[in-house]
C-alpha cells in the first residue's frame, strides 16, 4: 500500500515538473508571437503609410506632366517653336521626356498612335510601381502579422491547457482515494500528452 502511494506521488511529481517546463515554454512562445505580431503589425502599417505617399506623388506627377503636355500640345498646334523648346527643357520632368519623344517619334512614323500617351504603361510604372512594391510589402507583413499572431493564440491555449494539467497533478496528494488519484492523474498525463503532440507542429519563434 505505502509503496503504491509513493508511486503515485512521484508520478505526479514528474507531472508537475513536466507540466511547469511546458507552461513557462508555452508563456515564452506567447510573449515573442506576441511581439512578432505587433512588430509585423507596425511594419505593415509604416509600409502602408509609405505607399499612400507614394501614390499620391505619382498622382500629383501625373498631373503636373497632363498640364505640360497640355501646353506643349497647343505651342505645338500654334507653331511656336520657342515656346515647345522652353517646355520641353525647363518645364517637362526629365523622366517625361523619354515618353514623349517616344509617342511623337510614333506620330511622325505613322500619323497615329494606339493609345494616349497617359496609357503608356511605361509611364504609368514610372510612376506608381514603386507605391504598388509598397502596398505588397505591407500586404506581406500584414499577412505575417496574423500568422503570428494565430501561433500566440495557439501557444497561449497551450499554455492554459498545461496549466489545467498541473492542477490535476498538484491536487493529487489531496485525494484519499486511489481512484481519484488514478484519475487525475490519467487526466493530467492525457492533457500532457495532448499539448506535447500540438507543440510538435507549432512554429517556435
């Protein structure tokens, strides 16, 4: 009988001593998911907040270059050869230049062209590519930023199922009755068991 009891004690010992490593483990895990989520959260937003300046410096580029083509269009159509020269080397952006060389290079080979010269995707890379890198860098961090924190929420399950598990080990020696050790017992090493077979597939950070 005495040896018994003591066999039941030091199991539940082992399972205590098993069950704190896994529940501080689990505590830690949670913790750097934790700042693993608000770090990515804060890249993304900083990306976020770098595409939307971006894009509005595009937009702000595409309109300075509409209203220079516009003036250039009507020096053009009046023949003022000063005046197109003046736009083209002080007032057009040096970027633009290649693009209208190019789409007045297609007029004079062919009497036409097949889009608007703010159709050209050259040129609406030129000004925006940068801002669409931006916005999937942030998509990208956003998208980490759930991951990590989806492995936090898993870890801090983890952590509470692990906790369940000491209760029903340290409430043992509590118990008279045998079976009721038994029980706890068995519940303690099934909830052990459980966590430790979810942990093999979690990410550790």
């Amino acid at each position: 009988m005495g040896s018994r009891k003591t066999a039941i004690e030091i199991l539940a010992v082992l399972m205590l001593g098993v069950g704190s490593v896994a529940t501080a483990w689990c505590g830690i895990q949670t913790s750097k998911w934790n700042g693993e989520e608000a770090h990515e959260s804060r890249d993304a937003g900083l990306l976020r907040t770098d595409s939307s300046e971006l894009f509005a410096f595009g937009t702000q580029k595409f309109s300075y270059d509409a209203n220079m083509v516009a003036q250039y269009a009507q020096a053009v159509a009046e023949g003022n050869e000063r005046s197109q020269e003046f736009i083209r080397e002080n007032l057009m952006r040096p970027d633009f230049l290649p693009i209208v060389d190019r789409w007045e290079a297609e007029i004079a080979a062919t009497g036409s062209v097949d889009q608007s010269l703010f159709e050209d995707q050259d040129y609406i890379d030129s000004l925006f590519a940068d801002s669409e890198v931006k916005a999937a860098e942030s998509d990208a961090a956003l998208e980490r930023s759930d991951k990590a924190d989806k492995n936090a929420d898993d870890y801090l399950l983890m952590t509470l199922l692990t906790a369940t598990a000491l209760f029903f080990a340290g409430v043992t020696t509590s118990f008279g009755s045998k079976p009721a050790r038994l029980a706890l017992l068995a519940g303690s090493g099934l909830i052990l068991a459980f966590t430790a077979a979810r942990l093999i597939d979690l990410p550790v950070a």
